[in-house]
C-alpha cells in the first residue's frame, strides 16, 4: 500500500481513524461516499420503493450498519470500500422491503443519526445532519436525471463500474458478455453520459 493510500484523509486512513473511535472521521467518510451510494441506493430500491423509504433513510442505516460491521470489512485497494457499502446497502434495502411488506415501520425506526425528530439518535462530528448533507446534492440529481436519459444498457454497465466499482471481468460475468464487449459498452457509455454533461452546461 503506497503513502498516498495510508494519509489521514484517505479512505485507508479515516477507516482507520474510525475504528479508533473518531466521529470526525465518521463524517468525512459520509461526505466522501453518501452521493455515489445515494445514486445507486435510488436505482436498486426502485420507483415503488421510494415512495414507501427515504433513499436518506436507506443511507444513513446502510452507514451505521457499516460502523458497526467494521471489523469484518478488509481494505484490498481504493474500490473495494464502496463495494462493500454497496453489499450492505443491498442488504438494508431488502431488509427495508420485507419489513414494509408486514407493517409500516415508525421514523424512529428509520432514524439512527440525530435529528429534530429524533434527538436519542447518534450525534454527527458536526451540527450538519446526513439529511441536510443529501437535501444540498444538486449534483446528484443532476447525474440521476442523464442516467435516467441514458439507455438502459449504458446505465446499468456505468452503475456497475463507477458506483459498485466492479471490474470489468465481474460486470462481464453479470451481463453475461465478454471482458472487451464490456469495455467497448463502458466506452460508449460514458462517452454519451460526457456528451449529455456538455450539452448541459
């Protein structure tokens, strides 16, 4: 592991600080990584779903619950930090469906960071809560909205590589396609998201 990957504010590094108990960190790493999970928690929780749970919701319990399983997550290079936030995501997701699916759960329920609504919940490091974070990511709904321009095809190989932070061979496997298919698509694909990003400057 090189010294760029093992400074205090890598994400090596404020794991590392996170494990030592330090709630700073805690933040750092929500701020880092809430916009690219956002965006993927929005497209695997699905329109139905969303008017059911807060994609905020699904977030914050998907942060906590990586908190506490800390122990079990082992560093390998920069990506697989938020894979393995995307594993947890799913599982809090589906969890969150199965419970819907029996009765309606209560916001205290939901709500695991301090809040008006629910002051017994874990302080943030600062007086910024996680909703407050999401509510002022304009860019997030601006990349949603020319995801959701793009064919179907595009956005689930870029969903793929660029949230998951899967490897080429693993979304090959997926799709079912070949490691250079996979490469040509991911190409194109980006190419158009880049062209719609200009368009809307």
């Amino acid at each position: 592991m090189n010294g760029a990957e093992t400074t205090p504010t890598s994400t090596f590094g404020l794991l590392q600080r996170v494990r030592a108990g330090d709630e700073e960190a805690f933040t750092v790493l929500f701020r880092k990584y809430s916009p690219r999970l956002a965006m993927l928690i929005h497209y695997r929780m699905g329109p139905a779903m969303r008017g059911k749970v807060e994609v905020d919701d699904i977030l914050q319990e998907t942060f906590m619950a990586a908190v506490r399983q800390l122990g079990d997550f082992s560093y390998r290079n920069p990506g697989s930090f938020m894979s393995w936030l995307c594993r947890i995501a799913e599982h809090t997701i589906m969890d969150a469906a199965r419970y819907h699916g029996r009765h309606k759960r209560s916001p205290e329920q939901m709500l695991t960071l301090r809040t008006e609504s629910n002051p017994a919940g874990v302080e943030p490091a600062d007086s910024t809560t996680p909703s407050r974070i999401f509510a002022s990511r304009e860019r997030v709904g601006q990349v949603l909205a020319m995801l959701d321009a793009l064919p179907d095809e595009y956005r689930a190989v870029i969903i793929m590589a660029k949230l998951e932070c899967l490897s080429t061979q693993e979304i090959a496997e997926k799709l079912g396609k070949s490691r250079a298919q996979v490469a040509v698509l991911l190409h194109r694909a980006v190419q158009r998201l880049r062209q719609m990003e200009s368009e809307h400057r």
